[in-house]
C-alpha cells in the first residue's frame, strides 16, 4: 500500500512539478499560465504530448528541441524531478493525515519560487500571498503546538528579514521577507530562525562557488530563494531531529 500510494505521490509530483514550471516562468512576467499553450521559445512551435511527458521528455529528446534543435534549460526537469521527490517524501512523512495538505502546498510554493528566482532573481506576490492566504486558514485548522507559534514564528520571519534589509540597504529583497512570513507560519519560530541559520550558510557557499565558476564580481546578485526553499524543506522534515543534534552535542 505504502508503495502504492508513493508511485501515485510521485506520479502526481511530476505532473505538477511541469506546471509549476509554467508558473514560475509566467507569472512574473505577466503572462497567461493557460496561453499560449506549452511551446518552444526559440521556433514557436506548440509542443505535443511526446515533448510534455515531465523529465522523460527531455531525456529523450536529449535535451533539445525536436523541431530547431534549441537546447531545454535543464531548470525543466531539474525541478519537475524534484517536486516528485519532494511530494513522496512529504507523504512518507506524514502518510495521509491533514499536515500533508500543507505539507504538499509549502513545497509546491518553494519548488514555483525557486524557478521564479533563478530565472528572474523575483518572487512575486501573486504567487506568494495566496499560498500565505491558504496557508493562513490551515494553520488554523491544523495548528502547531503551541497553536499561536505559526503567529509568533510569521511575525519574527517576517521581521528579521526586513531588519537585515533595512541594515544592508537593500541587500535582502522584498520576496524574500515575505516569503519567510509563510515559513514561519508553517514552521513556527524555532523552525523559522533554523531556516534563516542553513539559508545563510547554504547561500554563502552556493554564492563562492558561483562567483568562481562565472567568474564575476562581488557585486553581481545571486539569488537567495533557493537556498531558503531548500533549508525550509530541510527544516519542514527534519527539523527536530537538528534541534535534538545540536542540544545533544553541546548540553
């Protein structure tokens, strides 16, 4: 049974792992999630069903386009894997009780901004407020213990990150600050400061390894959203058993 329903979670993983695809490339531009339909960027033909199959499509395409022969930004099915990944983990976790629900959205939401910030160094609002809306309501049907840490732990989110924003002048963006609003509602306090602990260590490597491989300057902006999706993930899952590490290993 546990097989099962992890094939269908995975399955479902992909499919929408495509479709977030669509999101976080269209809605900060502007752009119709539904029109045009899925097409190549370089020759403008409509794709069709043998170049929409998620992750197998590229592999049997080669990565390439069927008609130009353009090259598909490995982003595709980077992230259409992940989310099925992401989706049987999250089952697996909590098997099928109501903390799947938001389990499955707040990745959703972390897998749609990843691919918004790569592309365009931009998490927009109308993909982050009505996640932290939805998000919102289930935390009060499904509450964290003490049910008032998913209030406390968006506010000290949301709050830390304008302060670093206001001391750095700018150096941390708007979508950023929101986006751990919604962490720390789904996390609570401890989670959502654990979070900001691995996003800093993982962006500061992410950034060196990065500006050594373009060999850029300094100055040249990185984007910060993907290391914050994955230490929330990190955090979401395992987040106690990192807290019990650390209180073990120094008390």
């Amino acid at each position: 049974m546990i097989l099962t329903y992890s094939i269908f979670f995975s399955l479902f993983g992909l499919v929408f792992g495509s479709f977030y695809n669509v999101v976080g490339l269209r809605v900060p531009k502007k752009q119709s999630i539904a029109y045009p339909p899925s097409h190549c960027t370089n020759c403008e033909r409509r794709l069709t069903a043998i170049d929409l199959v998620p992750v197998f499509s590229y592999l049997f395409l080669k990565g390439r386009c069927r008609t130009c022969g353009s090259k598909i930004h490995w982003v595709y099915p980077m992230m259409e894997a992940i989310t099925a990944v992401l989706f049987t983990i999250v089952f697996l976790k909590f098997g099928l009780t109501p903390e799947l629900i938001i389990g499955l959205l707040f990745v959703s939401l972390l897998v749609i901004i990843t691919v918004s910030d790569i592309a365009y160094m931009l998490i927009p609002d109308k993909v982050l407020l009505p996640f932290a809306a939805v998000l919102l309501i289930l935390r009060f049907v499904i509450p964290l213990d003490p049910w008032w840490d998913s209030l406390v732990g968006a506010s000290v989110g949301f709050s830390v990150l304008l302060l670093i924003a206001i001391l750095s002048k700018g150096g941390m963006g708007g979508g950023d600050i929101k986006l751990f609003f919604v962490i720390g509602l789904v996390l609570g306090t401890a989670g959502a400061l654990l979070t900001l602990f691995f996003a800093s260590f993982i962006g500061a490597i992410a950034g060196i390894i990065l500006l050594r491989v373009r060999k850029q300057g300094r100055k040249t902006p990185i984007p910060f959203g993907p290391s914050i999706a994955l230490s929330a993930v990190l955090v979401y899952l395992w987040g106690e058993q990192f807290i019990g590490w650390y209180f073990n290993l120094f008390m």
